[in-house]
C-alpha cells in the first residue's frame, strides 16, 4: 500500500505549497508559494524537512486528515486552532494538541483541525514530504493556472496525499518558542513607483487611514474597505511588472496588496509596496482586520530585511524537545539539591515563606 494521507473532509480552502516557482515571471507565470512562508518554514524545520519543502497550506478552517501510513511524523504552525488527533475514525474525540509542535501519528489515526483564530493561514509539514511531481522546479498549487500541487486545485474530500516515507525517523518530538507568527496591525511600505499618480491628499488618506481587509480578497491580492484614495490623474496606464506587495489602486481608490499569486504585470498606478520583511506578516491577517501604512524609506526597508533573513535563519534554534523547555529546567533546578548533605535551598525558602505567613 502507498503511504499516504487522506483527505476525510477538505477544509475551506485548502492546498499544497511551498516556497513558489521564481524565474518564470517573463512567460506570465507567478511565482506563488505559500503565503507566510515564515510558518511554513517553521514547520518545515520540525518535522526535519529542508526550508521550502511542500506542505499543507490551510486557510481559515482545516481540514479533517487520516494516516494510511506506517506511522508519519507532523508538524503543525501558524494560526491558533482545535487541531484533535483521534485514534480511529469512529471516535468522537480525541487527544487536543497545541500548534508550533510535532507530533508522530500511526496508522488510522485521525488529525482534525478547527477554525483557525488569531490569523488566517496554518501549514502542515510531514516528515519527508509529499510524493508529489514539481512543475517548473515547485510543488506549489496555482489554483488559477490549475497546475502544481496535488492535481493543480484545492483538496477535495478522498484525495489521497502520496507520501514519500511510509515511516517516520526515530528523532524526538519538537516544539518552537519564542517565534512571532503574529498578525501585522501596521504595514510597513516605501511609496511608488507611481505615487506620484496620486494627490496630496490621496497620499495622505492612504498613510492616514485605517484599511479593513475585504472579503473579496483571496491569494492573489488582498483587497481594502476604507477611504478612497484620490488619483486625479488616469487610472490606467501602459501595464507594467509586479512585485511582491505592489500595492495597487484601481478606480474605486480602494487599495489592493498583491500577494503569492499575483499577476505579473498590471495597468494600474501603484501607490507603494509593502516591504518584504513584513509580506510574511501581511499574509496572515484575516477577514475584515484592520492595518495601517507606515511609509519607511529604502534604507530602512533594507535594513528590515536584513533582520528578517537572521530570524528565517535562527528558526532551527528555537527546537525545543517537547517536555523539556527552558522554563521546565528552571523548575527542575529549584526542586533539586544540588549540593549532597548541605542544604535544601527550595525548601529553606519554602519554611521562610510559611514562617511570615499570619
């Protein structure tokens, strides 16, 4: 049998991705790739996989998994969420788990994740990854090209996920501290390279105002409620490239940050875009958040940068064998007599505490 995981029921939208397809963009091809490629690479590094290797992308409400394999080793990071491991799948409840961790499951086993809370995006690594084809060098889904990932679409309920290990490696169970995976309340951008299609004031309302982001919005671009934004001048123009968190304004003035699935190129005037140290963060907020724009200069956006590729680096040291974190030892030192036959310190400070209590 082939080791697999399978899909009892698929969540709101959920896909495979990994760190996206780059060097294709002169052909019309986006890069794509995971959203918050901060969590996905946190995961990535608990279950032992390299950086961007593929993993399950799950948006706002996750999906229901089985394990068809000997035993599997999962790793779960991002938004909060009921994440329930079920021994069978006749059971009606199971064992809760935390997200940031990992986990071996067995055979039969059922994994099922709720809601996600506090941010919209979670990703699921797998110890070896999954056994699937790259196009054009990436596992990633582009769900508007209907290429990449499993079959080039969302997960459906009965898809089975090939699996390249049938078993998972005898290294412990990890978890991550320390790792800010949250939110952004304020985007930082460097304005351009067309704001000076835009007024005094529009400029200001954009800097000054706070956005709500938009149901409309989806892995391409994230869309705003808010003030218009006022650009006197046309609002088409000889279509150009698109970066990373272009942030465009069409003719209602309502701004839109292109994301993963971007296009990669566009006809209209971009007002600034976003910095890449915090596209991560961006592509966490959820349905109807509000954000800010700081405007920050290139410098600062470089410098930004520069800190963010130390913590993407630094995400390995934050491993922490599961029952054993820092705070665990600190305890374990206070109950300890670490000096034979001279004094307990923990219990000399305990009969002093008592000895004042009234």
């Amino acid at each position: 049998m082939t080791p697999a995981i399978h899909v009892v029921a698929p969540g709101v939208m959920t896909t495979i991705q990994d760190l996206g397809r780059p060097g294709h963009q002169r052909i019309g091809i986006p890069v794509g790739g995971a959203l918050d490629p901060v969590s996905l690479r946190a995961a990535n590094a608990l279950v032992g996989n390299v950086p961007g290797a593929g993993a399950i992308e799950i948006l706002y409400h996750g999906p229901t998994l089985a394990i068809e394999a000997s035993d599997v080793r999962m790793a779960f990071v991002g938004a909060n969420a009921v994440i329930e491991i079920l021994p069978d799948a006749s059971a009606s409840s199971g064992e809760r788990i935390e997200s940031l961790r990992s986990i071996r499951l067995q055979r039969g086993q059922i994994v099922k994740i709720g809601s996600l809370a506090g941010s919209s995006v979670m990703y699921a690594a797998v110890e070896g990854g999954f056994d699937i084809q790259p196009v054009l060098g990436s596992v990633s889904t582009y769900l508007r090209g209907g290429f990449g990932g499993f079959k080039g679409r969302a997960l459906r309920a009965g898809d089975q996920l090939p699996l390249r290990r049938d078993s998972a490696s005898d290294q412990a169970d990890h978890m991550i501290e320390d790792l800010d995976i949250s939110p952004p309340s304020r985007v930082r951008v460097v304005l351009g390279p067309q704001n000076d299609y835009f007024s005094d004031q529009g400029l200001a309302t954009f800097l000054g105002s706070s956005y709500a982001i938009s149901l409309a919005s989806d892995r391409m671009g994230m869309k705003f409620e808010g003030p218009a934004i006022d650009h006197p001048k046309n609002y088409n123009f000889v279509s150009d490239g698109i970066a990373p968190g272009s942030i465009q304004v069409p003719g209602n003035g309502l701004p839109i940050i292109l994301l993963a699935d971007r296009q990669t190129t566009g006809g209209y005037p971009k007002i600034a875009t976003v910095i890449s140290a915090d596209m991560p963060a961006v592509g966490r907020l959820r349905f109807g958040a509000k954000i800010t724009f700081e405007s920050v200069t290139i410098e600062a956006a470089q410098a930004a940068y520069r800190e963010f590729a130390v913590m993407l680096d630094g995400i390995g040291d934050k491993l922490v064998p599961l029952g054993r974190t820092d705070q665990d030892l600190t305890l374990t030192l206070l109950h300890s007599n670490l000096v034979s036959g001279v004094v307990d310190a923990y219990e000399g400070a305990l009969h002093a505490v008592r000895s004042i209590r009234p």
